[in-house]
C-alpha cells in the first residue's frame, strides 16, 4: 500500500517496521495515554505488534493509521488517520463497524495545529478516494485538545456513553454535509 498525503506542514505514508523506535516513543509515554485507557507500552515488541496489525489493516480493511512526518525536521511525529473498526475485533460501546478518525502524536510536537491540519487531509482522503458515507470520531469527555479537533473539522456531536470506566463523546460527519462544506 502506498499511502501519500501531503499537507503544508507534513507528509502522511505508511506505517513501516523501522517506526519501531518512534512508536516505542510514542506509545510509552503516559502523557499521551492519558486519555487512551492509561495503559502505554512497556516493550519494543508491542510496538512492533502495533505497526504489524495496522499493516494488516492496510492489507485487509484497505486502510489503517498513516505515520506522518514533519516537513521541516523530517521527524516522525506520530499518527494520524483513520481506522475501519470491524465487530468481530474492536467495539466502542454500542458502535461495531465504523470508519473513525484519530491521531496520535509525541507532546513535544502539540500545540501546533498538526492534529487539525492532518485531518482535514484525511477527511479529504476518506470522503474523495475512500467514497465513504460516514466518519465517525470518539474522544474522552475530558480529552479537550480532541474534542476541540473534531468539532473544528466540522464532525457533529451526537451522544456520550461509557467506555471502559471513562465517558466518551461519540461524533459523525455525513458525506453530504461535508459536501456541502465544500462547495
Ligand atoms: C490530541 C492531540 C493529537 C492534539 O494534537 P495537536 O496537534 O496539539 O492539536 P491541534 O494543535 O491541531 O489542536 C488542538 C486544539 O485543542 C485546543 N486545546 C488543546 N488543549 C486544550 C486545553 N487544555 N483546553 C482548551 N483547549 C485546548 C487547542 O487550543 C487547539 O484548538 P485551536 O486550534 O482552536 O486553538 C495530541 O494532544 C495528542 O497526541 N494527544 C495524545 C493522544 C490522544 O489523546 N489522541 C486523541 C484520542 S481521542
């Protein structure tokens, strides 16, 4: 899979095996677990596993997550993107297969607007090549930075429920209405 998105800032593309150590980085952080279960990585191997099973996804969802990369310093800085979420393997409450939005990226490199600018790129990508109707997003209650992003990127609030101990806003944004943004 050949993944290339490119925005002023950064450059989305696959996930490879040698992000190993910046996805080590990434995901052992607690600061940037904080709103993801508490639960970083303690190994270099479950970072290995994470960058396989997105792999995996490219292969057979015909999507996954993409790395992306700061123009400027050419960094890794995290990721960002979106993931077919399937019912056999992962369920958020009472949601079982939806394509949601998401990123991830190393505190030194918040506050930037790369969360916006990367999905804006992504929306593009999901709603013109993907043809989807639907984009969904779900973020902690608490996790305002991710709030803030997906109201900003035009996603409309529809309902929170519980998730694993944590309450969770659930959004969606409909081909139609991000159409009409668009035009
Ligand atoms: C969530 C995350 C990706 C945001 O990345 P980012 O590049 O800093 O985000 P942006 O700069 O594009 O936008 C953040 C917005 O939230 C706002 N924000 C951030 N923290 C805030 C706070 N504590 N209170 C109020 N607003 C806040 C920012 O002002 C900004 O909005 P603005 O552009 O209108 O000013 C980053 O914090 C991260 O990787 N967190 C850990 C992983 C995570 O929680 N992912 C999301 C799971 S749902």
């Amino acid at each position: 899979m050949h993944f290339f998105l490119e925005t002023e800032r950064l450059i989305m593309r696959e996930l490879l095996i040698t992000d190993v150590d910046d996805m080590f980085e990434l995901d052992s952080n607690p600061e940037v677990h904080k709103y993801l279960g508490k639960n970083p990585i303690n190994t270099k191997a479950q970072a290995e596993a994470a960058i396989a099973f997105i792999r995996t996804q490219y292969l057979e969802r015909g999507i996954g997550r993409f790395a992306t990369i700061e123009k400027s310093s050419g960094n890794f800085i995290g990721w960002s993107g979106l993931k077919l979420n399937t019912g056999e393997i992962e369920t958020l409450g009472t949601k079982k297969e939806f394509y949601d939005i998401g990123y991830r990226f190393m505190p030194k490199y918040w506050g930037k607007g790369y969360a916006t600018e990367s999905s804006i790129a992504v929306l593009d990508y999901g709603f013109q090549n993907l043809k989807l109707d639907l984009i969904c997003g779900a973020a902690e209650t608490g996790n305002t930075a991710s709030n803030a992003i997906l109201q900003k990127i035009g996603l409309q609030y529809i309902e929170q429920f519980p998730y694993e101990s944590e309450m969770v806003n659930w959004y969606e944004l409909k081909k139609e209405d991000y159409a009409k943004t668009m035009s």
